[in-house]
C-alpha cells in the first residue's frame, strides 16, 4: 500500500501552511526571502533518499525478513525482534520507510487487540532510538548533518551513546511488558524484487558516499534516471508531499525565531548544553522534533546537545514525532493512543533523565 494512502501526508502540510499565513501578516517585508530561508542541500538530500527507500520498500526484500521473524513462538522474543529489525531498519531507511515495511506485517498477528498495540506502540519507539544514530535515519538527523557540516563517521560516533542508552532502554521495558508465552502465526512469504533490492541496496552506498562528500546534487538527477527507465513506479510512490512539507517548516521557523517576544523566551534560558538539551526534549512535545531541531538552530550552535534532545525528545506524547503519528494511524484502532502514552511518557522520562546524567 502506498505510503500517501495511508497516512494522507496532504493532510500534514496543512498546520504548517496555516502558520506561514500567521507568520507572513507579522512579519510581511520578508516574503521575498522566503526561498533564502530554505536549507535546499536538506531537501535535495532527503529526495534521493526517499527515492532509494521507496526502492528498498517496493523490492520486498526487508518486508520479506519482517514476515519470517513473525514465526516466532515466543512473544518476548518476537517483540524484542520485531524492535531489533524496527531499529535497523530505521537507521538506514529512515524511521517511517522502516514502519511502513514492519507494522503492516505485525497487524496479521493473530493477536488480541491490546497485544497487537503493545507491538506496534514498542515499533514505533524502536524507529525512534534506531534512527538515532545516523544522519539519514531521520529528518531531523539529516537537517542538523548539514547544516553543521559534520562528516558521516563523525556524526554516528558522537550519536552512538544516546543510541545505545535509547535501545537499552527500550529492550530492557519491552522484557518487562512482553510475557514469555506461545504464539505462532502462519505467514506467506512473498515475492522479492531481487535485482530491483540489488539496485537500490548499491544506489543507497552510493548516496551515502555523495552525501558525505557534498555531492548530492549530481547524484540525484542520476537516481531519477535509473528508476525511471525500468522502475517508474517507484518514483510515483514516492512521498514527494515531505519535501513540500520541510521546505515551509524551513521558512516557518525562521520568521518564528525572528519574533521577539519569542527570541526572548528562548533567550532566558541560559542555553547551556544540559539546558539546550532539555529544552530541545520540550519543544519536540509541542512542535514535533524536525520542527523542533530547525527551530533551535537558530540559537544554539552547540548540535550535538540539540541532536540528543530532538532524538531523546521524539518519545512521549504522539506529535513529539512523524513516525508516532505513521505508527498510530496504521493500526486503525483508537486505544492505541492510549496504550502508545501509557509507554512512551514512561520511555521518554527514563531515557531523559539517564541522558543527563551520563553526558550533561
């Protein structure tokens, strides 16, 4: 199923086309600006890596693994698999492309409701803290990648502690939630694209090398032309929406963090890295973490500190991340939403409080 059918993401753009009318009666000499305020290196690298994800999602290879753990007859160790795969998928894919692939598989469980949610709640945790540590495994990871500059193995290095107390974190809670009891689920495998997996599998280190170098650019009217050929319908699945979604969050919160009573706000705060941190964590709750991450760019150059919080900052309640909201919504039932707060306040206060400890 395409991801636009399912989540609609038409629909996410609309808050932040609303805030730009708001923001543009207040501060209406700068709209010729507006395209400046555009991080276009972000957005380039986020199309060629929304081509190749959807090329590596169309292939059915990934969907194919998550369908064999299925088997699984253990709940706790189907769960801490399911989170294991959920994870690595992120860091990579990005942490929606993962959820697309994994929560699909995971409603076929022949499970009861409140179970079924356990899963797909303790996915989308797992899509947080895998997308951790790379600067491609979320949107925010790739912004803050460039607008500061830092190289690939730099940025995984300094990210991997967080990552890991983040995963820790998460297994150790889904050891306690998950009983070992017996569950088992017939499940159909389906037919890999295997050339199509190949292609994409190649094209992705390729991506990832010419992003690392500042190459981007001429790499991805390359990418467009390789799928186009014998791949078209992956350039049509594409969820080219989040390009349009990122470039007005880019010129919303540059003209947000130019208001004054706003600057001062954050300005109080001694923007310290434990209080960049914290304050990183807060903002995600309310405006969502990429928003969040461009956000405080604008007052802080300490990265790292807002790298921990956006990332730590994507738990707790629903909007703190896209991929909460993906998660939530594929499940089509309402008490997710409880059963997802019931976890994730409890995650985002554990993994907070032992974030600051170790490192602020």
């Amino acid at each position: 199923m395409n991801c636009m059918e399912i989540v609609k993401r038409e629909a996410v753009v609309l808050p932040f086309l609303i805030l730009l009318i708001i923001l543009s009666t207040l501060i209406p000499h700068r709209a010729e600006e507006y395209l400046t305020f555009v991080d276009w290196r972000t957005i380039t690298a986020l199309a060629g890596l929304l081509i190749v994800a959807t090329g590596m999602e169309e292939s059915g290879f990934f969907n194919a693994a998550s369908k064999r753990i299925l088997r699984l007859r253990s709940r706790r160790r189907l769960a801490i698999s399911l989170i294991l795969l959920t994870a690595f998928l992120s860091t990579f894919l990005t942490n929606d492309v993962a959820l697309f692939i994994v929560v699909p598989s995971t409603l076929s469980l022949p499970c009861e409701v409140e179970e079924t949610c356990r899963f797909v709640v303790f996915e989308a945790m797992a899509a947080n803290a895998g997308s951790t540590l790379t600067p491609i495994g979320n949107p925010q990871n790739l912004f803050l990648w460039h607008h500061w500059g830092i190289s690939f193995l730099d940025f995984v290095t300094k990210m991997f502690p967080v990552s890991a107390v983040l995963m820790l974190l998460l297994l150790i809670l889904a050891a306690f939630v998950f009983k070992d009891s017996c569950l088992y689920s017939e499940v159909n495998d389906k037919e890999i694209k295997g050339r199509l997996a190949t292609l994409s599998l190649i094209l992705m280190l390729v991506y990832i090398i010419a992003l690392d170098a500042g190459r981007a650019t001429y790499i991805l009217p390359l990418l467009v032309v390789v799928y186009a050929i014998p791949y078209r319908n992956v350039l049509r699945k594409v969820d080219w929406m989040l390009l349009l979604v990122f470039a007005v969050m880019f010129i919303d919160f540059h003209l947000l963090s130019e208001i004054e009573p706003v600057s001062r706000l954050v300005h109080s705060f001694s923007l310290t890295a434990g209080n960049v941190f914290v304050l990183s964590i807060l903002t995600s709750q309310i405006m969502s973490n990429v928003p969040a991450a461009i956000f405080l760019s604008k007052f802080t150059h300490n990265w790292l500190a807002v790298a921990y919080g956006v990332n730590v900052g994507g738990n707790g309640l629903f909007a703190a991340s896209l991929a909460n909201i993906i998660a939530l919504r594929m499940a089509k039932n309402r008490k997710i939403w409880i059963y997802f707060h019931k976890y994730s306040i409890v995650y985002l206060l554990l993994t907070s409080a032992l974030t600051c400890i170790l490192f602020f």
